[in-house]
C-alpha cells in the first residue's frame, strides 16, 4: 500500500533526512519531524522557504510529482517587496527571461495575507519605507530558487515564500513542523 505524508516545513530546515554539510554543523532536517522508516521527499524546498512537501514511499509517485515533464501544478504564497502592478503580473503570466532561459507561463494574483499564517522565526526584514504585498503565484516547472528569480526579475524581491499546493494537495490547516497521511492519488 502505497504510503503519502503531507508535510508543513518551517523556515530553515532542509529537505531531506540527513544533512551533508559541512562536519559539525546542526542544521534542521526532516528527520527532526518525521520518524517514518522508507518515505522520501518528492521535490525539494529551500532550506529558506516554508509550506508543504510531499513524501511518499512510491518511487513512481515520486518522481511523477517531482518531474517537471508531468507538469504538476505547485502553487505558492509569496510575499514581495512592493505592490506588484498589472505590468508585474502580466510578465509572470507570459513567462520572465531568467539566466537560464524564459520561465513557462505561470498563474499570479495579488492576494491578502494567508489567513492563519505561523509567524516565522526569524521573521522577514521589514522596511517602513517600503510597503509589501502579498501575491500567488502557480507554477508548473522547478527550476532552483525559481519563485525567488521571478519576483526578482519583475522588480519585486521574495520576503517569503510559502508552497500552499502541490496537485491536488493542499496545506489546509496542517501547523507548520506537523504532517499527515494524505490520500493515495488515482494513477
């Protein structure tokens, strides 16, 4: 029986079970979390990004959900710097020019805070001067640190970032360091 955990990941833990860094470092893993024996994160969050991971214990799922052929959705809260415009938004709809190529077209909206948001610790740099807004943001490729690299490329740099969704998965009201057992998708 094919096993799904749903995973709430705080800001600066890794994502994955063992840290590989340098010697007697004592970064957060999942391994802090999750105590469940052959399961394995389908895709990866940066270590400075929030909000859900997927694990399973399907090779197959696995690499279905983390593979950019399968084109799955995965959609995030992103807090910029600045009130991204119509211009702003239209940009990330059609695609922005990366140093590695032209992003595919992505779903963005301006949106209030996430209800019931966990404060992050440590929190975001707040500048009186410079007014923040929330967007979200879909996309359906996954590139390193995409999300970061686009609000960047339209003149709003990412406060934080949060995954809400992946496919038919969703955060709900999962607290952040806590998981669950999701339904087995249809293959």
């Amino acid at each position: 029986m094919t096993r799904v955990i749903l995973f709430n990941k705080p800001f600066d833990v890794l994502s994955q079970f063992t840290d590989k860094g340098l010697e007697g470092t004592t970064r957060r893993t999942l391994s802090d979390f999750i105590d469940v024996p052959k399961v394995y994160p389908a895709g990866r969050l940066d270590r400075d990004s929030e909000g859900l991971m997927v694990l399973t214990d399907d090779g197959k799922l696995q690499a279905r959900i983390s593979d950019p052929r399968h084109k799955m959705a995965k959609t995030y809260w992103v807090q910029v710097e600045g009130t991204p415009n119509d211009q702003a938004l239209n940009a990330l709809r059609k695609g922005v020019d990366l140093k590695d190529g032209k992003t595919k077209p992505a779903q963005a909206k301006r949106i209030d805070a996430p209800a019931n948001l966990w404060p992050r610790t440590p929190p975001i740099r707040v500048r009186k001067s410079v007014p923040d807004c929330w967007i979200e943001l879909t996309i359906r490729e996954g590139r390193n640190r995409q999300v970061r690299r686009m609000t960047a490329a339209v003149g709003h740099p990412t406060l934080r970032l949060i995954r809400a969704r992946i496919g038919d998965w969703s955060l709900n009201d999962l607290e952040t360091g806590t998981w669950r057992d999701a339904p087995t998708p249809n293959k």
